[in-house]
C-alpha cells in the first residue's frame, strides 16, 4: 500500500443531535463516520442516501447545460445527411476517454466520424488552425472538440469562415471572450443552469452522450470513472455518483483493450479501485500523449480484437519502458 502523501487531521468533534445520533442507527452507521458525514454537512436521511448508496436517478438532467440541445440536433442531423464528423480530443486520460466515449456514441445513432488529438510537441493543446484547415480540406463538415476548445478561437474562427461548425464540450476555466462556436457545452457557461460544475472532460462528453440517446448509457461509465479519476476532479456530488457506479461496470468490463491494459498495469480487474486507476493506469494512458502521439490510446480503448489490443498495449509498455531509459 503506498504512504500517504498528507496527514490528516480530524476537526473537533461536534456534539450530534439526537435526532441525527437516530438516523445514524437507522442505518447502522458507525459514530466516527457520522461525525466525517456530519462535518460534511449530510446531515439528513436524503444526503446520506445519495452520498452512501448513489443511484443514476441522483445524476442531472444533461440538457441543463448551456447549448446542450442545441448541439445534440446538430450531431444528430449530422448523422442522418451522412456528414463527416471529427471529434478534436486531448491527449491525457481525460482527453482519451472522452474520445472514445463520444465516437462510440455518434457511431451508435449512424454518424461517420473521425477524431484526432493532437501532438502535444507538435500541435499544443487544444483547437490548431492548420489541423482545422487540413481536416477541412480533407471534407470534415462538423467539428466536435471534447475536453478542450474554449480557448480556441483562430481555429473556430476559421472553421466558421469556411462554413464548418464547431461544437465545444469542454470543462476548463472559461475565458473573458469565449469563441464564436456554434455551440459551447460547458457546466459553468453562465447562461447555463447546470448545478454540479465540476466534471471532467469525459463526464461533459457522458452528459452529451446521454442527451443524444436519451437515457444515460450506463456501459460507457468504465471510461467515465477511468478519465474522472485521472483528471483529478473532485470526487463529490455528481461525480461520485459516477465513479461509484463505473469502478463497478469497469471491474466487469468486456473492453479487450482495457482487460490489457490492467493485465499489463499488473492489476486484477475484479478489484480495481480508485487508487489502481490514479497510481496505475491513469500515468500509463499520460504517458502516452507525453510521449507523442495519444492515438494508440483511443485505439486501445476502442477496440474488440484481441490480437490487435494485445500489440497495442505491447507497444504502449514499450514506449515506457524506453523512455525511462
């Protein structure tokens, strides 16, 4: 077991009403714990419902968020007049997940996509002109940037200047000036009304993935508790509802990649935990897009063939193994 990094100090204890002491025997809570609940301020049958035993009715309805429906009807048509889709991701875990879960999504309702990220040598982070113009170029008529794209105004600029539209999933800080994009799905746009504004990336493309095919698609939750984990986001309120729910569809997970990936993290997917995925297989999924080329990732993670998850899992560890040498 590693050392933990902090030490912890526990706050005062507080004197607990008896009414709370009740409800704390109601359901068989012990004392230590309902102070930390306590201290948390969950201090009614309801919140310590949803803290303790999250349900997917505890998730909010996706189309709260700013542009959500707008940009849904855009995949949509996109999909049924057979337009080309790119999906623009990023090259952490984050980033990774995110791609996988919105290609699989759009792919599911007919759509014909694609998805790049970028070298971060190469082309740094987020939205890149020159990529834009050659996609473009190349007949991409609905760009789809996933954990990034807030800060990317030339390239956006230049999209709508040859008439290709730009939706932004994103959930990083927002500028003064947000891009002219056809749609920004972002939890703290303020014209939104979304009430949990911490999701990931990956948590954002779930969100557009629900409100796509109108329920949320509980099989996806493995990348969703996978890039939430790694990108560090806060693990309360909607978010723990899904890692709680998606470190258990993971440990039962029939994504071949994935299944490598822990084999070679020398994991057992049975018992993976939040700890496995940010010590372990987190950095293994980094380190790719710090190395280069973050592609092999979303292939990994997308694929059913064994032989072809077997090599590029393989081929990850290697690049691993020689950069630190």
């Amino acid at each position: 077991m590693r050392k933990a990094k902090y030490k912890w100090k526990l706050k005062e204890q507080e004197v607990l009403p008896q009414s709370f002491i009740q409800l704390l025997n109601q359901q068989k809570i012990d004392p230590f714990i309902g102070q930390l609940l306590w201290q948390r301020n969950l201090r009614n049958e309801t919140a310590l419902k949803k803290f303790l035993s999250p349900t997917l009715e505890d998730i909010y309805d996706p189309l709260l968020m700013n542009d959500m429906k707008k940009a849904i009807q855009r995949i949509q048509t996109a999909a049924e007049n057979g337009e080309r889709i790119l999906i623009y991701g990023d090259y952490d875990t984050d980033g990774i997940t995110s791609t996988v879960l919105m290609k699989e999504t759009i792919e599911s309702i007919g759509g014909d996509v694609d998805f790049f990220l970028p070298n971060r040598f190469i082309h740094g982070y987020g939205p890149n002109k020159e990529i834009f113009k050659e996609k473009i170029e190349q007949g991409i008529q609905l760009i789809i940037t996933i954990d990034n794209g807030v800060a990317g105004h030339e390239a956006i600029q230049l999209a709508q200047e040859k008439g290709v539209d730009v939706i932004i999933t994103d959930h990083h800080e927002l500028p003064v000036s947000l891009p002219q994009a056809y749609a920004i799905v972002h939890p703290r746009h303020p014209d939104g009304k979304y009430p949990f504004d911490d999701l990931a990336g990956v948590g954002v493309a779930f969100k557009v993935a629900s409100a796509l095919l109108e329920e949320p698609p509980v099989e996806f939750l493995d990348l969703v508790a996978l890039g939430t984990i790694a990108d560090l986001v806060s693990l309360t309120d909607e978010n723990r509802v899904l890692v709680k729910i998606g470190l258990v569809i993971l440990q039962k997970s029939e994504r071949i990649g994935l299944k490598c990936l822990i084999e070679k993290s020398g994991l057992k997917q049975e018992t993976i935990s939040e700890e496995d995925i940010g010590f372990s297989l987190a950095p293994r999924l980094n380190a790719i897009g710090r190395l280069g080329e973050a592609g092999p990732g979303v292939q990994l993670l997308a694929t059913f063939d064994d032989q072809e998850a077997e090599q590029l899992a393989t081929m990850i560890d290697e690049k691993i193994i020689n950069a630190k040498n």
